[in-house]
C-alpha cells in the first residue's frame, strides 16, 4: 500500500468516524428530550 492510499483510507474513516458520533449525539440529545418531555 502506498502513503498516499493510506491517507485516503485513513481520511475516509475519520469522515466516518466524525459522522457516526454527530449521529449518536443526536441520538443521545432527542432520548433526553423525550425522557425530560414524559417526565412532565
């Protein structure tokens, strides 16, 4: 594998990285919002 084929796989996964935590933050925050909103 070349330096420049790891760079892309590597950039790669940090886009998915990125994106799948943004993804579970979200998640997180509407679970709260719900359990904040049936707590009233």
């Amino acid at each position: 594998m070349s330096i420049n084929q790891l760079n892309a796989l590597f950039r790669d996964f940090m886009q998915f990285y990125a994106y799948f935590f943004s993804f579970l933050n979200s998640q997180k925050l509407i679970m709260q919002e719900l359990y904040f909103l049936s707590a009233f």
